[in-house]
C-alpha cells in the first residue's frame, strides 16, 4: 500500500514557526529540525505504525513519533482506506501537555 501524507493547516504552521525559531537559535544545528521532520516523514510512510498510540488524545488512533534530537512529536493519524496519512501536530516533547488536536 502506498500512503500519502496530508499536513494540517495548523501543523503547517506549527513546522514553520519551529524550523525559523530553529534556524535562529541553534546556530550550530540550523537545520537538523527540518532533517529529523524529513527522517520521520520517511520512516511514517514505509512504517505507519511506527509511532506510540498517544493515550490521552479523544481521536482514536492517533500516533505520535519522537523526533530525537530536536525533541518534538510528530502526531498523526493513519486512514488506510484512504491510504493516507493526516498530520494534526508537531509539538515539543518537552511541554507540559500534548497539543489540542482536530480530526481531519
């Protein structure tokens, strides 16, 4: 099966805002968020089970996959029906709580 993937407006918005503050602040590293976001898209698509099931969501299904380096989750959603994957979020790990999420 060949999946697609379909980023949400609002985790498009979520990547932009985090590769700038990422290009900004990490001089030495200025582009390894946009590489671990690349790494995990490829590892999504062969592996879509790959992610953790993120228990607190009120989507059922939702995934989330660690970006090691840079410490966020990619939060996604697999509709094999319509071979396709939703991306709702990519939050930092590091925050308190997950990020609010809509079904798509």
């Amino acid at each position: 099966m060949r999946l697609r993937i379909i980023v949400a407006p609002s985790a498009r918005r979520q990547v932009k805002a985090v590769r700038e503050w990422w290009r900004v602040h990490r001089p030495a590293a200025p582009f390894l968020f946009e590489e671990e976001l690349a790494n995990a898209r490829r590892a999504i698509l062969e592996t879509p089970d790959i992610g953790v099931l993120a228990h607190y969501s009120e989507i059922a299904g939702v995934r989330k996959y660690l970006l090691p380096r840079t410490r966020y989750h990619v939060y996604y959603l697999v509709d094999p029906g319509r071979q396709t994957v939703f991306v709702l979020s990519v939050w930092s790990a590091v925050r308190g709580s997950g990020p609010k999420l809509v079904k798509p």
